[in-house]
C-alpha cells in the first residue's frame, strides 16, 4: 500500500470513499437481480464498472471499493465459471478501479479498496445481516483465504472487509489476511450499539486492536444514526483510524421488493471524526459530492 495513503488516514483532512456500487449501476439501467450481484458485470460489462468508479471519482472520492464484494469461487461456479476464470475476475476488480483513477485525471492521489464481503453474501439470502451461519471460524477462514490471496496479489492499496455481521466471522477474516502483503480495514454492519448478531461493539473492535494488517477499523451498510456512537467505541477501543459509510437511510422492504421511507443521510455524520467517509446502499455520487465539501475535500 501506498505509504501516503497511511499517511492520509493519520494527517490532514479525512478521506472521502465511495459511493453504493450497486445503485450506480442500476441507475446506469443493469439489472443486478441475481445472486452474484454487481459481481456479474465483472464478466458481462466490466466497462459498465469502470463508468461507476469514475463517477464517484469524479464526484469527490479519494478511494473506490471494488466489485468484489460478492465474487467468490463458490458463487462464481454455480454458474458454470470455472476456477481460473473466477479468479481472473476477482483480480480484474481491481484492474477496472485502477482504470477509472487512470481517467479520473485527478490532481490528488486516488486510492483502490478490494472489497471482500462477509461468506452470507455469498448465500445471497440476506444472512450477511444475521451472521452466526453455523460454521466454525477455521471453515471461515477457508472460505476467505483463497479470495483474499487473488485480490492480495492484484496489488489493491488496501483490503475492504465490510459488512462483517459478527465477531466469529471477524476472528476468521483477521486470521485470513496474515502474511498477504496487503493492509486491510475491518468494517462490522451493526444494529445500535451491537454487530448483527448482537454483540457489543467493545468486544468487536478489541479484535483488531494489535492486529498489525489492521489499519482502520469501523461500520458499514448501517443506518446513519447508528455511526456517531460506532466510531467513538472504535476509536478509543483500537486507537485507529476509522471509517465509516452507512446507508442511505431508507428501508428495504422485502413484501413489495421496494424501498420504503426517506433517506436521513446527510453530510453532518461526516463530522463524527471517522478518516475515511463515505455511504454504502442507496448512496449516489451525488451524496458523496456533499460529503467532500462537508469534510473540505472538494
């Protein structure tokens, strides 16, 4: 990883990430219906993929997560994608955000997170909300491990675990990442002041605390109102930096496959003290332009 980059996270403003992957593509008309998401345009429409990069890019990004977050070998081969080929996708994450920095044609330095969500995004059944799938953390860790050397050895400046729904899980993902090369944020989707699956923030950020490949830790894919408290218990648990991109806000609601409510995202969370800021679902490029002008980036 870039050594400015480390540098960023400790001095001057904060950074700004990205935006939701996934509505950007939506709203650019793909249909991202099925169980490998935004990940299956890694295969049919890479370029679609470098076009969303850049617009967050464009619109005030400092860092761009990756459309790995639901590429995995497992997923990839129910349909039909051999395992060569799924791992030349995973890596080509990280090619098309590199693309997109390339384009961007920023006077400031652009960063590539790879993301690596959590193995219930995988199921594709919502169980990345609920965590505890039964499984011990060592099958855990074999599950992660394959996916985190490909996306290690693309040379991303930083590893994205997000949405981490429990500890057990986080155990796994800490262990995974040793010796790969490549910093990581660790980042849990809460409910209130505890993980998913119901344990208190203290015991889910002490886990990274002396995690050496650790360099920021904090919430995502979380209600708004739920970051001021998460990146406080964060910051004086671990002592590192913190990131931090909730939602918009709205709700999804399962019955009529819509969202329902208002947003309540708004550029005043970015001042909770979080260095790296950004939004998760229903967070466009848009949104991310009021938070760098919140945070002084733009």
């Amino acid at each position: 990883m870039s050594t400015d980059l480390v540098t960023a996270l400790t001095e001057g403003p904060p950074l700004v990430l990205d935006g939701g992957l996934s509505n950007q593509l939506a709203s650019a008309g793909y249909d991202l219906s099925d169980e490998l998401w935004s990940a299956r345009l890694l295969a049919e429409a890479p370029e679609a993929i470098t076009e969303a990069h850049l617009a967050y890019y464009t619109a005030g990004a400092d860092v761009a997560i990756t459309a790995s977050y639901q590429a995995t070998f497992e997923g990839f081969a129910r349909r039909g994608i051999d395992r060569a080929e799924a791992a030349r996708l995973l890596a080509s994450s990280v090619a098309l955000a590199r693309e997109a920095a390339r384009l961007a044609e920023a006077a400031r330095p652009l960063w590539v997170a790879a993301s690596a969500g959590p193995y219930g995004a995988m199921l594709a059944d919502g169980s990345e909300y609920r965590g505890r799938y039964g499984l011990t953390r060592a099958e855990l860790e074999r599950f992660h491990r394959p996916r985190l050397e490909v996306l290690a050895a693309a040379a991303p400046d930083v590893l994205a675990l997000e949405t981490v729904p429990d500890t057990d899980e986080a155990e796994a993902l800490l262990r995974a990442v040793r010796g790969l090369g490549v910093p990581a944020w660790l980042s849990y989707s809460v409910d209130g002041d505890r993980t998913r699956a119901g344990q208190p923030l203290e015991q889910a950020f002490a886990l990274a605390a002396d995690a050496g490949e650790i360099i920021a830790v904090g919430v995502n894919c979380c209600a708004p109102e739920d970051v001021p408290h998460a990146v406080e218990t964060a910051a004086r648990v671990t002592g590192k930096p913190v990131v931090a991109y909730p939602n918009s806000g709205e709700t999804w609601n399962p019955r009529t496959r819509a969202w329902d409510d208002s947003p309540t995202i708004s550029p005043a969370f970015s001042a909770t003290g979080a260095r790296l800021v950004g939004g998760c679902c229903r967070v466009g490029p848009e949104q991310i332009t009021a938070i760098a002008r919140a945070l002084g980036r733009v």
